[in-house]
C-alpha cells in the first residue's frame, strides 16, 4: 500500500515560508491532525543557522525548532504515526549521541522512529558550525558518520571506530533501538549515494522536483552496489519528497504559488510549468492522478514536503482536503 506523509514547519521559515509560520502549538496541532486523517509519517527539517547563501532577509530571525527535541515531544503528543528525520545532517553531529538520542527516541516513541540521513545543502552552515574544522571533507565525514552510527544502532558488545575524522573506542548504546533494524533514509543525488544505500539503507529519500530521469530509471543506478551487498531494489522503501498547492483548477493552483513567498523565492530560478509538472498542483482528481503516475514509476512513499502556502491556517485546509479528498483513494 502506497505511504503518506507531512513534512512540518520545524526548521523552515525564511527558507520554504514566511516568518513566524508555524510555532510548538502549531506544529503538534499538524501532527495530530495527520495522525486523525491517517498519514503514515511526519518529517522533520534540519537547518541550525541561517547563512547569506539562503538568501533571505539576514535581518530576519526565522523560529528554528531543534529536529530530534521536536520529534521528540510529537511522540508523546501523537499515538501511532511514524517520526522521521527528513534528513538529519549528519556532519553536524556528533554520532555518538546522536546514536543515544535515536535509540532513546525509537524507545519512547514505541518503534515510530525512521532515521533519514542527510549531508546538507548549505556547505556555508556546515562552515559556521564547525569553523575551526573547516576544510574538512563533508563526504567523506558523513560516511564515518553512517558508518559509526550503523555499528553504534546494530552492534552489539562495545564498539570502536578510527577514521580520518571520527575516532572513539569501546563504546555501548543502551539500549537499542526498539525496532531491528531501525529504518535508515538516505536522501540525496550525489555518486556516492548508491554505495551508502547498498551499504547502510532500508529506504531512499529523492526529491520529485530534482528527478531528472523516472524513478525508476533513477532507482537502477542504484543497483550494482545493491548487488555488490547482496540486495535488491525492491528491498528500499522509496520515498518521494514533493510540493502541494490544491487549486480549483491547475491555472488556479499555479496562481496561487506565484503569489506565495515560496513562489517568488523559487519563480526566480526554476520554470513554473517545469515545476508544476514535477509536483502535486491542481484539483485533487488531477492530483491523484499524479500520485498515480508516481507509483507506477516506483515511489512507495510521497511525502508532502512542502504545502505552497502563506500561514499555517492555509497549510492545515490543504492538508485536511488531501486526507479527505485524495488519501481514501489509496487506501
């Protein structure tokens, strides 16, 4: 059965909406709300400090939620829908309590955890946090860190680790994670990316506007590391991350996003018909029928990344019209 899931408004003011969007209270009414309309996951963001190559107002200062402290309180705040890190960027972290605090969540959280993994769009941020360690290589860092973390979450007895850049020794996680093996999300387009998913994975995260191939196109360069580990394509869940703006009709929708902050941030590098046709715009009978062709290309998984709106009043309406109107519909 094809997945749903929302991507919430933790970590993405200035950037994906206007300031002052969405705060605590916001953020735990969306997740209870996808939880009643029957969404299979919530996905968090992961951005610490805004940098200039954001490009937004560097006046501004966007309500920024911590990723794993937020999830963490939308455990308790929900029953039954997956928590998801949509990515954690993982060369920001430390692994090892980044280990503790994923198997702490996945516990507390009864088994809802899914660990999406991320390098990270802004190389200028990664350089604000870790100034002293600059010249550092993010790739090969971030694979010590998978690395690390893959031991740390499924090994048991005390683990070591000596890389280029992470080094640590006779270390124990407990306890583990509820679930065995706790779900790994690797995001991303880079070459590397089929070594890490064969590698470490249970599911892959692609972002529908990026695509430049089907999914399915895409998912086969994957396979000769899956081979290499003995696996298979089919072994992934695949997840397609998107943008919504429900409109009566398709002109209607495109009217709206050009008038919203995220379509005058986005209107000046891309094609809005291009655009359009990567994502979820227009009438939910159009939309379905775009989810469709989604899933007969491969996706298993369509997360609602981004809603093209300017308030969260907004964002919930559109949310609560796809759980009516268009989630029944792959049920």
């Amino acid at each position: 059965m094809l997945k749903f899931g929302i991507g919430i408004p933790n970590c993405r003011e200035g950037v994906f909406y206007p300031m002052s969007f969405a705060g605590p209270k916001e953020i735990t009414e969306l997740a209870q709300l996808g939880e009643q309309l029957g969404f299979y996951s919530l996905w968090g963001t992961d951005f610490i400090n805004p940098v200039p190559s954001m490009n937004f107002d560097e006046t501004a200062k966007p309500n920024w939620y911590e990723l794993i402290v937020t999830l963490s309180y939308l455990a308790a705040a929900t029953n039954k829908i997956k928590l998801a890190t949509g990515v954690s960027l993982l060369p920001y972290r430390d692994p090892i309590i980044l280990a503790k605090q994923v198997a702490t969540l996945d516990q507390f959280s009864n088994g809802r955890f899914l660990f999406g993994w991320g390098l990270g769009q802004f190389r200028e941020e990664f350089v604000a946090i870790n100034n002293r360690n600059k010249t550092i290589h993010r790739g090969r860092l971030m694979n010590e860190i998978m690395e690390s973390l893959h031991l740390l979450l499924n090994k048991n007895g005390k683990i070591s680790f000596d890389g280029e850049y992470i080094g640590f020794k006779e270390v124990e996680i407990h306890p583990k994670p509820l679930q065995e093996p706790i779900p790994v999300y690797i995001g991303g387009h880079s070459s590397a990316m089929g070594t890490r998913v064969a590698k470490w994975a249970t599911g892959v995260s692609y972002s529908a506007t990026i695509l430049n191939e089907s999914i399915n196109k895409t998912l086969m360069e994957l396979q000769p590391d899956m081979d290499k580990e003995g696996r298979t394509i089919d072994d992934l869940d695949v997840v397609i991350s998107t943008y919504l703006c429900l409109g009566k009709d398709l002109e209607d929708a495109k009217a709206k996003f050009s008038k919203t902050y995220l379509g005058q941030r986005l209107l000046k590098r891309i094609n809005l018909d291009t655009f359009v046709t990567k994502s979820l715009f227009g009438t939910p009978n159009q939309i379905s029928e775009r989810i469709n062709q989604l899933n007969q290309e491969g996706m298993k998984h369509c997360v609602l990344t981004n809603v093209c709106v300017d308030s969260f009043s907004e964002m919930k309406e559109q949310i609560q019209i796809f759980g009516e109107e268009i989630l029944p519909q792959f049920n």
